[in-house]
C-alpha cells in the first residue's frame, strides 16, 4: 500500500465498486523456496458484511498444491493507471509522478469442492459476458456433451476469505484543487481522469 493517508481507501463500498470492476486479480504467495504468483478472475462474494474472493487455477500452475493444503495469499487488483507530467502544473519545481487505482486483499486460501468450481466458472463467465450486452451470452451449455465435464478435472477451485482490504486510490489527493483540475484536463478521456472526477477534493 501508499504509505501517504490521503490515498488509502478502506470504504467497503469503494473498495467493492472497484473489484468488481476490476475482478483480474495476481494472488502471491511463498512456495517453497521463493514467492510465487498466480493471476485469475475472481467472483466477488458478498457475506453480510464480509466479502470472498472465488478464482480457479489449473492443476498444474505452482500455486495449486500450495493452497489446496490453505495457506496465506496476497491478492491485488489493478486498475487504470496514468502519468502525470510536471509540465501540466502551474506551480514550479514539481516532479513526475503516477496516478493509479488498486486494491489489496489479504488473507487465507481454502479449495473449494467440485459444486463450487462449477458454480464459479458458470458465475465467471456470466459476469463476462454481461459486459459483451447485447451480445447473447454464451454459457457452457454451448459446448458438446461431457466437454465440460472432463476439462473440470484440470482445475482447482480457491476462496480467499481478506482479513484486509484496502486500496490505494492515488489521484493527486495532494495538490490543490487548481492543480488537481489541470491534470484531470491534461488526461482528457483516460480513466484515471473519470476516477479523478469522482474523487473527493478535499
């Protein structure tokens, strides 16, 4: 995380927004003998108050046995991302610099059974697809009879249950309202420039 306050986010609601928004997420965690990584597309499971994180990895990918046994994982969420040029500030002697959105869970990995891997990847592709609208959507049922089934078996399912999650929404929080306007203008249609408009000033 940011180490300056003014770009922390701890909102859950913020935070929520922006996973599902951004469900593509690297899940790191120690194997045996170095830190490894794995990146999947989650489906974000609301608890009451409590969120989960659903993935999928293969088999074969390092993490696998590693969180089929529970172990502590990493998760982070990349957002949009942009480059702030001193050049757009009225003020002198500012520095380059880099606006940016993510979010971090923290927590344990636990597998999931086959009903569970079943109903992420039908919720995975779902959630996809709907973004493909009006496009009609594809579904498993689409594929031959017993496809489905046997690529199952090369898969793991995974939920991760953050006893952390927090984000780092850097948007120039720390320039004045005049500069934050600038670089806003200077990125036109960037997304970083939307999330800045979004964001409080103050």
């Amino acid at each position: 995380m940011h180490p300056a306050a003014p770009f922390r986010v701890t909102d859950a609601e913020a935070l929520i927004t922006h996973l599902t928004t951004y469900p593509f997420m690297g899940f790191f965690a120690a194997g045996e003998a170095s830190l490894r990584v794995a990146h999947a597309p989650v489906v974000l499971r609301q608890e009451g108050e409590a969120v989960a994180l659903d993935f999928h990895l293969s088999r074969n990918n390092v993490l696998s046995p590693i969180f089929a046994q529970g172990a502590a994982a990493l998760a982070v969420s990349q957002g949009p991302d942009a480059y702030v040029s001193p050049d757009w500030y009225e003020r002198p002697d500012q520095v380059p610099t880099w606006n940016y959105l993510t979010v971090e869970a923290e927590g344990e990995v636990t597998p999931l059974g086959e009903a569970d891997l079943v109903r992420i990847l039908d919720d995975l592709s779902a959630q996809a697809e709907a973004r493909l609208a009006p496009k009609p959507p594809w579904t498993r049922h689409k594929m031959s009879p017993g496809r489905f089934e046997a690529m199952l078996a090369g898969i793991q399912g995974f939920r991760l249950r953050p006893h952390r999650l927090e984000g780092t929404f850097k948007l120039s929080q720390n320039k004045p309202a005049d500069e934050r306007t600038r670089v806003t203008w200077a990125l036109g249609g960037h997304p970083i420039a939307q999330a800045m408009g979004r964001s409080p000033t103050d």
